[in-house]
C-alpha cells in the first residue's frame, strides 16, 4: 500500500501572535514543530503500512529549508520517503494555492492508494488543505476521520467523527482522509529512524521541478484575502437560574419559549 | 557542558529523554504506590530500539557499549528510577552472556534480548549470602548431559518479570571460590519456581523476588564459560554493570536538583523566591556541583571500560560509589528544599529519596566498593 502523509511545520504555540499591520502569523522567536494532528496522520500512515505487509510512506510538507526538521521528524517515527517542496515562489500560498502545490507534488510521485493529513494545522486552523488536496486530485475525500475499520486495495470503511457521534463512511481508494486526534496514540521516534532521518537525502521539489502553473502558486495565486482577525468578545451576560430543579426547569423554558417564539 | 558524545550517544540520550519526560514521569507516582512492573515502558522502550543499544551488532544490538548504557540509564532514570531498572538490571543479567557466552549461547539469547522481546536478571545473592557471595549454597549437580539445580536465591530484580536468568550456583563445594559456575536459567524449566515478591522502600515498581531451584533440570549447553568461573562471571559482571547503577543515581539525583531549582524559584516566603536566600543558593549550587563531577566521573569510566582496558574494577567501583553518594545527599537536601511539601507524596522529591538508597546498597554495598577500591589501590602500590 502506497501512503502519502501531507504534513506542516507550526509554531510551537497555543498562543500565536498576529502581526496587526500585516494580519500574519508572526514566527520569530518560537520553536517549530510538526502540527500536532499531522503527527497523528503520520502515525496511522505508518500503521496502514504495518497493517498491509508491504509498501511505503512518503511524507510531503511545503514550507521553507527548515521544515526538513519536520520531514526528518516524521522519517524518525517511520516514513520511508520524504520531500520538501520549497521555492520563493511558493510564499504567500493560502490554502488553495497549498493544496494545488501539494496536488502537484502527487501527481509528479505517480502512484498512491491513501493520503493522509491531520484534520486542521495549529496555526491557520482552517482545515481546507487536506479537503483541497482531493479536489485538485478528483479523488474522495473523508474528513474527521476517527477510525479505519477496514481498508482493501479498492476501498476502505472508516469511522467519521460528527458532533453528535460518527459516521461510518465507505470510500472506493485512492481517496484522502483527514485524522482527529482519537484515531491513534503516536509513537515516539525509534533509534534506527533517526538514525536513518539523519542520514536520508530529501529531495527539493521546486515550482520548475513540478511544473506549476506560475499564475496558481504563491501570493498570485491565493484568491483568499485576510480583511481582519480578530478574538472574538466573550459572551457577555448570560442568567443564573436558582432554586428547585423543578421550578428552574419551568423558568427555563419560559425563557426559551420567549426567546425563540419572541 | 560538552560532554563530547558521538552523534549517536546524541541521539540516545535525547530519545531516553523524551521517553522520560513524556512516557515515564506521568507514570511514575502510579507504579510507585501499586509496585506494578511497568510492561508498558518496556514496550516503549523495545519499539524505540533502547533495549539493544550495549549489544553488539551481529546480535541485533547497536553495537555500543558501557556509555551508552549510562547515557540512556540516566535519562530513563530522571524519569523513574524503578521503571528505569527493568532496563538496567536486564543488563546486568546480559553481561554473562556478552563476556562469557560462547556463540551459540549468544546467538541464542542476545537477539531476543536486543529487541526488547525479553527480559534477563542476574541471580547471585541469597539470604545467607549478600556481601560475601562465597557464601552461596545454591548447588548445581552435573548429571549426564545436565546439571540439576538446587537453592533459593533471594531479591532477583527482574525475577518472575525476565525469560533469561544468569544464576551462580556452587559446582563443587569442597573447591570452595573455585567452586561455583555460572548458568543460563530460562523462565519455564521445569523445577524453576518465583517466590516472595518483596514489598520495598523505594524503586517500587521493580520487581524484587525469590527465585527457587527445586530439581531444576538444564542442559549442560547452558554453562557459561567453564566449570569453576561462577566468581569471575560475577565480578567482571558487576566491572562491567556498576557504571549503570551510578548513571541511574546520577539521573535521579539530576531530577532531584531539577525539581528543587523549580521549586524553590516559585515558592515564597518573607515576601520573595526562597531562591533569592544565600542558604538555599548554596544548597543547590553544591547539589549541582557534586552532580557534575559524579556524571565526569561515571562516563569517564565508561570511557575507559569501552576502550578494552584491563584493570576496571576500580574506576568501576569508585563511579558506583560517589554518583549513589551524592545522589542519597542530593535527593535528601531536595526533601529539605521544598520544606514540610518535600515530605509529601504529592511532591516528587520524596520518593526520589527512597528511591536513590538502593543505589549505595545493591551491586556491592558502598563498604564493598571502598574495599574494591582498596584492594586496588593497594595492588598497584606493591606493583
Ligand atoms: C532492591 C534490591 C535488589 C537487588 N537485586 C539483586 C539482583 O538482581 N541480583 C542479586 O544477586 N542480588 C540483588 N540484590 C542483593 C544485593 O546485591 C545485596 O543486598 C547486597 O550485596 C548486600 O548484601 P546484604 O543485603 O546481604 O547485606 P550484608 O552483606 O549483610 O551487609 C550488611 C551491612 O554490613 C556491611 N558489610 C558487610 N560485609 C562487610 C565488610 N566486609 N566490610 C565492611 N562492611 C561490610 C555492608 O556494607 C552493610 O552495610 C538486591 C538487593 C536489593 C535490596
């Protein structure tokens, strides 16, 4: 089975601070590490190969020279292949600029049955390039996925995380799904693997080398424009309802009942 | 400070460490109170390749050596000093093999070893006989193809937990040290029995028991070395092992003095940090200090061993006995660092204390390893 974990390189931060003249994410200063959910992706890539007996996962990130580390990082859990697409002309990508990137990238490797990406990055937080990525391909896509229950050469069932349960999803392969952090517990790095991430040569795919349409990449080809961000007020007021479950209960639906119906 | 490792030893100790902060320490206080052996680390530790690193490489081990086996002790022992002797004491019951198995007997048992499948232990001391190991009366008789065993040997770390157990047993009593033999004992032989599983102060988790020889029945395959050599596979065993109960002191005295420096910044009294008091700096300043020199003095000896030097026994000794010193001080002066909170269970400190006491009695008590030293000393004396 041939898997294709799409990763990022984040800030290692919960409290990320944006540039109020440009709206951007400022990076000075902090550490960076694989976005959380992606190590997640990372790890369930690896176990579908463990599971098939066979084949090989390659890891891709875009993103400038030092998201090796990152690249390096995921060959020490246990990919096999890794690939940096870096050039100038990729800065400023928004996602859909990204997900065509990384569509590049996949077509250039040719075969593959499964890709796989966390369900969001830490940073932007806006789960659109897993999603992006299927349509460039025109391949199926399953987002939140929780479980993979079962999984062929032809098609896979998996467990869709909802709000209010899961759904249970069948998918004909190649397809793409994105992973919430119920799926698996990631293992550590093993010795041999960062032995191996230290030594492995990781290509540099450029916008030449994988034939980019100039005007989709980059700045010029992100139609999303950021007006504003902005931390949204907390919710102000709110009623406590006192007194005997029974008699708050009423209240309760009194309120409702006037809110709602007016 | 440099300590000048290989970009392996790097990696070795950043992978203990991360097995430590992120896998052991949120485990520690649980094994610790319910004494459970912790099969989950040493999970983690055969799927990160940890369990081979002192084993060479045509038994599917790395290929390293003494350093590498402190490097990686130490971290794992910040994490837990208990969770960490599963590891460590697995060693002890390896070395044996590693220096005295012939091909066969390694081939047979150091892969399994290597890749975390199984456990090993070391059995030597019985009730009568700790210090004076010449004291043994565990019997092996040799019968046709087989040698029959018979005794108790008692406070087997690992015993009931391993697959592959070192044993010295006497061969022939009337030679008296000249005596004893030293045998692979396989977890399932018949007449190999596990008794009492001792209730401890400290390293809790470890598993510290009676294993029981009733007719147990080897093959005479399972000698390690020659008849007569059980003394000798012992001591150039424990040359060999006790850089790692130093290096499991020195991690436990290293958490110590971490966990004291972070305490006694965020507690006040008198208005300000207890850190900002002379008396309190000056505790730490020595805690850090003879940590240092004991961590100087365990990998230069590692060093040393690994080279293929000859005469170990001494620098051997002297690590052992200075990094469980300073780590018995050090976790003791963390306890009165963090006041009447050092005393509690919720604070980690305690049971660093309990936990460092073991490394000053166990692989030789510290009076032992002084008279090691001695001996040595005066040896090259007279030489
Ligand atoms: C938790 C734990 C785990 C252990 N694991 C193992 C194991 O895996 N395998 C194994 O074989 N053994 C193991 N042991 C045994 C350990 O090695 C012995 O306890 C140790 O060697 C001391 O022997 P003893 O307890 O009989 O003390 P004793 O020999 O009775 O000593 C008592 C006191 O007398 C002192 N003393 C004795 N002789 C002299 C002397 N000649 N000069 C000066 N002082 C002396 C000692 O230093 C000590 O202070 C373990 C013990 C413990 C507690």
């Amino acid at each position: 089975m041939n898997i294709i974990v799409l990763i990022k390189q984040v800030p290692e931060t919960t409290d990320v601070k944006i540039d109020p003249v440009t709206n951007t994410l400022k990076r000075e200063g902090v550490q960076s590490i694989i976005n959380p959910f992606d190590v997640y992706a990372i790890e369930e890539g690896i176990r579908l190969r463990e599971r098939a007996g066979a084949g090989k996962v390659t890891v891709i990130t875009m993103g400038p020279p030092q998201a090796l580390e990152a690249l390096r990082e995921a060959v020490s859990m246990g990919c096999d292949d890794a690939i940096l697409l870096s050039d100038r002309k990729f800065a400023g990508s928004d996602t859909w600029a990204t997900s065509y990137t990384l569509s590049k990238a996949i077509k250039k490797l040719g075969k593959f049955d499964v890709i796989i990406c966390g369900k969001q990055a830490s940073d932007g937080d806006t789960a659109q390039v897993g999603p992006g990525v299927s349509t460039h391909l025109d391949i199926p896509q399953v987002t939140y996925v929780k479980k993979i229950e079962e999984i062929t050469i032809e098609k896979a069932r998996v467990e869709r995380m909802t709000e209010e349960g899961y759904d249970i999803m069948e998918t004909p392969l190649p397809a793409l799904f994105t992973v919430v952090k119920e799926i698996n517990v990631p293992r550590l790095p093993s010795l041999k693997g960062k032995m191996r991430a230290k030594k492995i040569e990781i290509p540099v795919w450029t916008a030449e080398s994988l034939e980019c349409d100039g005007k989709k990449i980059g700045l010029d080809g992100s139609p999303t424009r950021v007006m504003k961000v902005f931390t949204p007020a907390p919710r102000e007021g709110g009623e406590m309802l006192s007194g005997e479950p029974e008699e708050v209960a009423k209240k309760l639906v009194g309120l409702l009942r006037d809110a709602v119906l007016g | 400070m440099d300590y000048l490792f290989t970009e392996e030893q790097k990696m070795i100790q950043d992978l203990c460490m991360q097995i430590a902060k992120e896998k052991i320490k949120p485990v520690a206080a649980h094994y610790d109170e319910t004494g459970e052996f912790a099969w989950d680390i040493i999970k983690v530790l055969a799927e990160s390749d940890i369990c081979g690193i002192y084993i060479p490489e045509e038994y599917g081990g790395m290929g390293g050596g003494i350093l590498e086996l402190a490097i990686a002790t130490e971290a794992l022992s910040w994490g837990c000093g208990g969770i960490s002797l599963g590891f460590a004491a697995t060693g002890l019951g390896t070395f044996p093999i590693i220096l005295f198995g012939n091909e066969e007997q390694k081939n047979k048992y150091l892969p399994d070893i290597a890749s975390g499948k199984k456990l090993a232990a070391f059995a030597l001391t019985e009730a009568e006989a700790g210090s004076d190991a010449g004291g043994i009366k565990t019997t092996a008789r040799k019968e046709g193809d087989h040698y029959i065993l018979n005794g108790t040997k008692q406070w087997i770390t690992n015993g009931g937990e391993a697959e592959i157990y070192s044993v010295v047993a006497m061969t022939n009593k009337d030679k008296g040290p000249r005596g004893a033999s030293a045998f692979i004992v396989e977890k399932g032989t018949p007449g190999l029995f596990f008794g009492k599983k001792e209730n401890k102060m400290g390293i809790r988790s470890s598993s510290t028991r009676e294993v029981i020889f009733t007719d147990c029945k080897i093959p005479k395959e399972n000698l390690l070395g020659k008849e007569g050599l059980g003394f000798i596979v012992a001591m150039k065993t424990f040359d060999n092992s006790r850089p790692g109960v130093a290096a499991q002191a020195l991690g436990i005295a290293q958490r110590a003095l971490d966990e004291a420096v972070a305490y006694t910044h965020e507690r006040r009294q008198f208005g300000q940090a207890i850190s900002s008091f002379q008396g309190v700096q000056f505790m730490l300043a020595d805690m850090a200090t003879s940590i240092e020199a004991s961590r100087g003095l365990i990998y230069s000896a590692a060093r040393m061993i690994d080279s293929g030097a000859k005469n170990i026994a001494k620098v051997s000794a002297m690590c052992k006995l200075y990094a469980s010193d300073v780590a018995m001080r050090v976790t003791t002066d963390a306890v009165q660092l963090f006041g009447g909170y050092g005393y509690m269970k919720e604070y980690p400190v305690e049971k660093l204390m309990r936990d460092a006491k073991i490394t000053q009695i166990y692989e030789g008590t510290n009076q032992i390893q002084r008279g090691v030293i001695a001996s040595a000393l005066i040896k090259e004396g007279l030489a």
